[in-house]
C-alpha cells in the first residue's frame, strides 16, 4: 500500500502526551505551526507540558467517547501512550492499555475519518536474530507471551494493522530504547542515572539499542507525512553491547562502569526472588525476570528503511549522552 502523496500536518491529536516522546513531540509539531491536542487524565505529571501552548483534554484510552471527542476536527494522530514496564505486576495494567486501549483509539479513528494515524509501537515488537544479526522491519516476533510489555506491543501492532487492512491509513513507528530531554520517569535515562549512581555492580552479557529524542520524535513527523501506509519503521540508534553502553556512559558523565560480568544464574535467581516479592507488595523491583529476559542476547536493529524513506538521522549515542545528561542536571535530577 503506497502513499502517493506527502501528509500535511495540520490539527493534532496526541495519546500519551503529557509522556516522554508525548511531550517532546508535541512540543516539535508546535514549532511547526500546528494546532496540538493531548488526551491526558486528570491526575497527569505536567512537568514535560509545562509552558507549551497545547490544548489539554482530560480522557482515557478506556473511554471511548472521550476518545471521539477529542478526535473531532483532526487530521492525524500520535497514538503514543502505553504502559511501558518490565515486571509482572503491570501485566493487567499493559493488556488494559496497551492492547485494549489501543483498540478503543483505532476504532474512534476509523470513525473519526482521520487522515494520518501513527502508532508508536517498539522494537520489543519485534524479535530477535538468533544468529546475532540485524533485527529489521521483517524480522517475526520470537518472544515467549509471558514477557508482557513486548506481547502487548507486539498484539497491539497486529491490531494496528488489522484497522489498516480496513481502512484506516495507519503506520506503525518502532523506537529503540530512548534517551534525552523530558524523561522525568527515567525510561531510557536510567541507564545514565544508575551508573551515575554507581548502583550497577556488573554488567550482562549481551546488546541494545538506544536512541536520541530528537531523533525520534523527527523520525514520528517524518512517519506521519511520508510514511507508506500499512508499514512499520524502526527508528533506532546506536548498537551496542551492554559493557560498551556502560563504558560510554561512564566516560561521558565521569563516572564509573562496572568491570564485572554477572553471573548468569545467581542473577537469574535473584530476579525470580524479586519477582516473587513485587508481586506480593505490589512494588517495582530494581531487577526483573522480564528486565533481563534478553540476557546474552543482542539486541540489534537495522534503521536502513526510516534512513531510506523517511531521512532519519542518527545521533552519535556520545553526543546524545551527554545531552540527556546536561538535562538531567539542568533540572536537578542528577
């Protein structure tokens, strides 16, 4: 299915937007010249909208009609809330959102009539190359059902594409990890926060990898006006092994890196120890089955297709570090 024409970007509505990509995009389509409005509830964080002329519209993705009306008068849409967490207790939380709430806003948009629907999925949609290759846009999903934030993504993409195939000219964006400016909730950031810290006593075997913000959020405008419709675009960064993210970090920010590989097994059972005890106090682990189901792994993407269709550019992770770092200290936060 090819788009034949550029997308103009006019009236905006964003999920999420109150979120990290959320706000950095809302603030880069303001720069624009567009009309931006974010569904938000009521009890939102609003540090990373504050000042931003956005219109705010208090709803939710298991809402419905607060969908439909927030959809009136748009001509695109970011869908970029989710649940994003890597332990068992948010299981319920990720299916509701992640899935069915994703659900709830393809079908007010369908109905809607927009005329650009981007969908922010992850690269934990996607599976991994068993022979240590590149991951791309084809590469089928491999992961066991059990690990929830990448099933749910991987169940809302498919249906994503399903509203697609009836209609609705979607595209699916896929983010690596990401760092920068207005992650207050440290997503992507606490990497740079935790060797900051010094709170990480080894490293594990394996590789991710990370992009920029602003990359990113380029790479969703970009999706959103020449993005083929029905197709999926990583928009990835650097790929690295875990030791080699470690060691930048720590020589970007001067701090230190871990020197010691994890033993596999102990760190194995301790994660399931924690799981164990989050699940009855309800509290986020500092290590989790899920957090370290890709251990040994690399992790590693190809953005070849966004560079080719969509001019994404990549940011030297060095580069990008020490921005999200100067950031963080801007605002006290390190």
């Amino acid at each position: 299915m090819l788009n034949p024409k550029q997308h103009n970007i006019k009236k905006v509505l964003i999920t999420g937007g109150t979120g990290f990509i959320g706000s950095n995009l809302a603030e880069a389509l303001l720069n624009r010249g567009c009309d931006v409005k974010i569904l938000r509830r009521k009890n939102s964080d609003l540090r990373a909208v504050e000042g931003l002329d956005v219109e705010h519209l208090i709803g939710s993705l298991d809402n419905i009609s607060s969908l439909r009306n927030a959809l009136k008068n748009c001509d695109t849409v970011f869908h970029t809330a989710a649940v994003v967490a890597m332990w068992k207790g948010k299981r319920e939380e990720q299916i509701n959102t992640n899935i069915q709430g994703t659900k709830n806003i393809l079908t007010a948009a369908s109905e809607s009539g927009v005329e650009k629907f981007v969908h922010t999925s992850s690269i934990a949609a996607l599976g991994y190359k068993k022979d240590g290759d590149f991951s791309d846009e084809q590469t089928d999903f491999n992961w066991p059902e059990n690990l929830t934030y990448k099933y749910s993504k991987h169940v809302a993409e498919q249906n994503v594409m399903q509203a697609i195939e009836n209609g609705l000219p979607g595209v699916v964006v896929n983010p690596a990890i990401v760092i920068g400016q207005k992650d207050y909730r440290f997503h992507g950031g606490a990497l740079i926060k935790r060797i900051n810290s010094g709170f990480i006593p080894f490293y594990i075997p394996g590789g991710i990898n990370i992009a920029y913000i602003d990359d990113v959020v380029q790479g969703h405008i970009s999706a959103a006006e020449k993005g083929r419709v029905g197709e999926r675009y990583i928009l990835g960064g650097t790929n690295l092994t875990i030791k080699e993210a470690f060691d930048s970090i720590a020589k970007v920010i001067g701090a230190r890196s871990p020197k010691i590989k994890a033993p596999e097994n102990i760190l194995k059972f301790v994660a399931k120890l924690f799981d164990f005890y989050s699940t009855l106090t309800g509290t986020k682990p500092p290590i989790s089955s899920d957090l370290i189901a890709s251990m040994g792994i690399n992790f590693w993407f190809s953005s070849e297709k966004a560079i080719k269709e969509l001019d994404y550019k990549i940011t030297p992770f060095e580069t990008a570090v020490q921005k999200t770092y100067e950031w963080y200290k801007d605002e006290g936060l390190m």
